[in-house]
RNA sequence: GCGAGCAUAGCCAAGAGGCCUAAGGCGCCUGUCUGUGGCACAGGAGAUCACGGGUUCGAAUCCCGUUGCUCGCCCCA
C-alpha cells in the first residue's frame, strides 16, 4: 500500500475516465446556453453562517455533514456544501436584481459533505445546478424543469421518472404539518424510532422514510397538494398545465419532501429506474423565502441540482455511448541520435501548428515505437531515420490503411498544419 | 452516528497451517523480425500477501486490534 491515499470519500479522476465528464460537462454547458443560463463560479469556500442560515439550522447537512474550519484569521469557513446559497449571496453581493429578471445562472462544481461513502456518494462530489432568480411565475418552475429534463435526455439517460409535488408555502404549510401531525400521532406506536423523533422534529420528513410500517402510513398520509392555499394552488395548477403543455412526463408523488428547510412550493426529483440507494440523478424545487433567509429583500427563486457522479454512474450502467476522448493525431517515431534531434524539431513544429503530435518513446527500437503507436491510437507514425533526415523528408504510416508514403518533410508540415487540428 | 462484508503486483485473481523462494490472466518491457504496429510464440520486470500483535515447531491461510475499501441505514446529488 502506497503511504499516502487519496482522502477517504474522494476520488481521482484518471484518464479513462475524463470522457465522460467532459461529455456531461459539454451537454449541461450546452443545455444552459440554449435556456439562456450564464456561467456563475463561487467560491470553495464561504462563511460558516451562509449554510447555517440558508440550508437551516436543523437540517443533517448542517448538523453533522459539512467541513467547517477556522482560517488562521480566526474566521469560521465552510467548504461550500451546496450550491444553491452561494449562488444566493452572489445574487445579493453583486445587486443581480438591478438586472432583467431572472437572473438566469448555471454552475458546476465540487460540493463537499462529511458523509460515510458509499455507491454514488462522496464526500467531495460534483453538482451541475441551475438558479432562476427573481421571478415568482409558474412558467420559470416549469422551464427549469425542462431544462433538467432535457439534460437527461441530451446525455442519452432513457429510463428515467421526474417526480413532482407541492409542499406550500408560509402561508399553508403550517396548517398542513399540523395536519400531518395530528394523522400521524394516532399512530405513533407503530412509527419506526426514527420517525417518533420526527413528529417533533421534521413532520415533512415522515413521508419519505423506507419501514414498511411507516411507508404505509404515508400512503394515507394527508397530503399537501391537497391542503394549498389559493395562491399555491394556482401556482402548483400552472406549472402543471405548463409541464403538459412542453411534453415533459411527470408523476406527482405526495411523498415527495425535501431535506433542505428553503424549499417552498414546487419540489422535484429525477431518478432512474434502477432500483438501489443513492438514486436520485437531480433535486431542486422552488425557495422563495431563502433570500430573506440571507438578509435580502424578499425575492423568488428555483433552481435544482444534480450530481455529476452518478450522472457518470448511470451512462456506465445504460452503456449509453459516449465519444472517446480524441488521440494525439501523430506519433513520431525516431531511429539513431541524429533523427532524434530533428524529431524534436518536428514535434514542435506540429504542436506549434496546433496539431497534436506525441515522440515516441527514444529508447525502444522501432518496432517498439510501433507498438506504442498502436496502444495510443495515433491516426499516423511519422518515422525520422538517417535517410529521412539527410533527404529531408519524413515516412508518413497510416496506420488505420497501413499505408505509408514519403514525403518532403517541409510538404508535410505545411499540409499538415493546413487540415483542421486535433 | 449505526450495521454487514472484504483486504494477495497497476488491474483481475488462485490459495482452506508445511509441497509458497506465492499459480494463472490482463497490462507493461524485451526478443523471434539490424528501419515498421495490431496476431502468435518465447522471455523479463513487478508482491515487505493492508498494518500491528498473538497462537503454533511452522501463518497469505487461525485469533485479536488498527487502518482502508465496499455495501446498506440515516441523509442527499
């Protein structure tokens, strides 16, 4: 075992991998532009208080997960542990409202929560996000949605189900955890412990948990879409209509409750078929009262998140085609001191060209070289012996047609430079 | 925070107390082929068997502890 791993719950990302970030990270770039989503970068780090104030106080992501650390300033920093409120004081910071609403903003990533490990989560994950500030209608709800939904859909993911549901706002949603309560506390001998802890705690969070016991009490369980206010109620209709409207399939699940205290009204998830933990690709909902949260005018928002991770994850699973990463287009290949010496040359001259090019490998003969061009997937070997080199010319190997021409090395740097680089 | 399983080379892995100076495969390097790849054949490099302690005449193998990984719960992306 090497001395030193990487920390538990990170993770390289080697080579053979990178296909498929930069894949996702093409599509989710391409998607916002189409929406008319602008990059936004935050810090990795923020004040302690920022999540404090707008995940809230109670929630587990506060609690016990996040990475707090005093700088040598004394001042109390948070590795950013979610990507909605950094947004928020961005939006705050830097006056956005004085802008057309919404203000229409995209990011990706590291977030980074203490957690234990395990299939499709990390203590340093990534997240592709999207927040839509500063406009209470119906009709950003239903954008960000389809927005989502069209990621999915660009990187090939099929077999997916968008849940939907309403959780009201300041105005209803205390009336509805009260009838949640009193439901529930009729059965509170056969609620899990977990759940007793709830009723006082979190009600919301009663919905979702997984005992049988508990889950089917939440079958009957009040449900929120059906105790909205008349502005609520209005709003939720209207994203629906809307969702019909744009073709995007959704189930209303009533269940369907959030971990985060910021949300209000529209909530919704993404998940896969494929049964397992972890499974939820994107999450968000509306958050109109955040804003005040962190010490601003009151002002809309809705935005969602989703893991980069288990995006990956998923493609693997769906053998979804993803393109290689491209190769280097040539390999030079060198015999003898004096070839070496203009296979430099050469290699700078491409690479200054803008076309990619690799030198072999010196110390191996040729056929060695060979080899290694054909390991890496180079579309030519460019072969420099005393021959090449006293003519002035280069061995040029196809090596997909295993044909192989030679040409007057200042022919081949300019036609070479000439064809679109890769 | 709780529960379960696993730990042998870069990767996959055989191994059930002495025959382990640790099999095999992938990958890597070399040669067969003095300047030509993919195939084949031959050879080579690469392992304090996660770490520490114990039992035993003898431990990769049994026991204990530690660490790490994986999976599940909680929670979340």
């Amino acid at each position: 075992m090497p001395t030193f791993q990487a920390p538990r719950g990170t993770a390289d990302r080697l080579p053979a991998e990178q296909k498929y970030w930069r894949y996702i990270e093409a599509h989710a770039a391409d998607v916002a532009r189409r929406f008319g989503y602008g990059r936004i970068d935050s810090p990795m780090f923020e004040d302690a208080g920022l999540f404090v104030r707008g995940v809230g106080e109670g929630t587990d992501i506060v609690e016990k997960e996040m990475y707090v650390f005093e700088d040598r300033g004394g001042d109390l920093l948070t590795l950013r542990a979610e990507g909605t409120a950094p947004v928020c004081r961005a939006y705050l910071q830097h006056g956005l409202h004085n802008g057309p609403q919404p203000v229409r903003l995209y990011y990706l990533c590291p977030v980074f929560r203490y957690e234990r490990p395990q299939a499709g989560r990390f203590r340093q994950h990534h997240q592709f996000g999207v927040e839509a500030i500063g406009d209470p209608d119906p009709s950003v709800d239903a954008e960000v949605i389809e927005l989502a939904w069209t990621l999915m859909h660009d990187i090939g993911l099929q077999d997916i189900t968008l849940f939907t549901n309403s959780i009201g706002d300041a105005n209803c949603r205390p009336e509805y955890i009260a009838a949640l309560q009193s439901y529930y506390e009729k059965s509170a001998g056969h609620l899990c412990p977990d759940c007793r802890g709830r009723l006082e705690r979190n009600p919301l969070r009663l919905l979702d948990c997984k005992v049988a016991t508990c889950r089917a009490l939440g079958e009957e369980a009040p449900k929120s879409v059906e105790c909205l206010c008349a502005d609520c109620q209005t709003h939720w209709d209207r994203v629906q209509s809307y969702l019909a409207a744009i073709g995007v399939p959704n189930r209303v699940d009533h269940r369907l409750v959030r971990g985060l205290d910021y949300y209000t009204r529209t909530v919704f998830e993404i998940q896969p078929a494929v049964e397992g933990a972890q499974s939820t690709i994107c999450g968000g909902g509306r958050y109109d009262a955040l804003m005040e949260q962190l010490g601003g005018r009151p002002t809309p928002g809705i935005g969602f998140g989703s893991g980069i991770e288990r995006l990956a994850l998923n493609l693997q699973r769906a053998a979804a085609p993803v393109p290689d990463e491209p190769s280097p287009r040539y390999l030079i290949a060198t015999i003898g001191a004096g070839a070496r010496v203009a296979g430099v040359g050469l290699a700078h001259r491409l690479r200054a060209a803008g076309v990619g090019a690799i030198l072999a490998n010196g110390g191996r003969a040729l056929r060695g070289q060979m080899r290694q061009a054909s390991a890496l997937g180079v579309d030519a070997v460019l072969i420099l012996g005393d021959d090449e080199v006293r003519d002035g010319t280069v061995a040029v190997r196809n090596m997909a047609s295993s044909s192989q021409d030679v040409l007057p090395l200042e022919q081949f740097v300019r036609d070479a430079a000439g064809v679109s680089p890769s």
